[in-house]
C-alpha cells in the first residue's frame, strides 16, 4: 500500500545548493562528507581552539570591539559593523567577555585625534585565557 502511495505520489526536485566562495565551499565539503556528524564544527573548534565556537565568536567580536573603540567609532557604529541588532546588545556581549559589570568608556583628544580608553572595574577571572 505504501508502495502505490509512494508510485501515485507526485514528483518533487529536492536539491542542495553548493557554493563557490572561497571560505564558504571548504565547510560546506566537509558538511557533506559527514553529513551525519552534527558535532563535527564543534569537535574541531574544540580540539584546534581548545574553544567551543560559541565561545570563540564573542571573543572575536569582543577583540573587533576593542580595536575600533581604538578609532574612536561609536558604540552603535560598532554594535552595527559587528552584526548586533542594538548597541545594548553590544554592551551585554562586552560586559560578559571582560568579567565585569562597570565598563566606563571615554574618548579624549589626544595629539588632535580622538583615542579611545576603556577603563574596567576588573578582568577577566584568572585561570581563563583570554
């Protein structure tokens, strides 16, 4: 019976992009030859980074943070350039990856440049890499 079902039913494509982007095509590989190793970006975050991604992410958003507070960007201009919907989300995300929950941020003319200087209450517990 479910043979008949499946012989009357009508024909669907189904298809699987691929992509050609340099950086993009390389994952994607290694997705289809295991396509059942859900956990495989995971494990290999784990075993290259000694980071899961998903810690890896924020700090990388974080350090990009830090360097174009350095320029003297505004806090929205970077929650924007980093993917935040907010720059409280941005804060949040800043606050979490330096331990602390008092981030004072100034910007001071320096030799007619704007520098910015981050002040923190406290870094980030030891025994955690940065």
């Amino acid at each position: 019976m479910l043979r008949d079902r499946l012989r009357l039913a009508p024909v669907q494509e189904i298809y699987l992009l691929g992509s050609q982007d340099k950086f993009l095509a390389p994952v994607l590989q290694a997705f289809e030859a295991h396509p059942g190793d859900n956990t495989m970006l995971a494990r290999r975050c784990r075993q290259d980074l000694h980071m899961s991604f998903g810690e890896w992410r924020p700090r990388l958003r974080f350090l990009h943070a830090i360097a174009q507070l350095r320029q003297a960007k505004s806090v929205q201009a970077i929650a924007y350039n980093l993917g935040y919907s907010s720059a409280s989300a941005l804060i949040v995300m800043f606050q979490q990856q330096a331990g602390t929950r008092r981030i004072a941020i100034t910007r001071a003319w320096v030799n007619a440049r704007v520098c910015a200087t981050i002040a923190l209450s406290t870094m980030q517990p030891a025994g955690k890499p940065w």
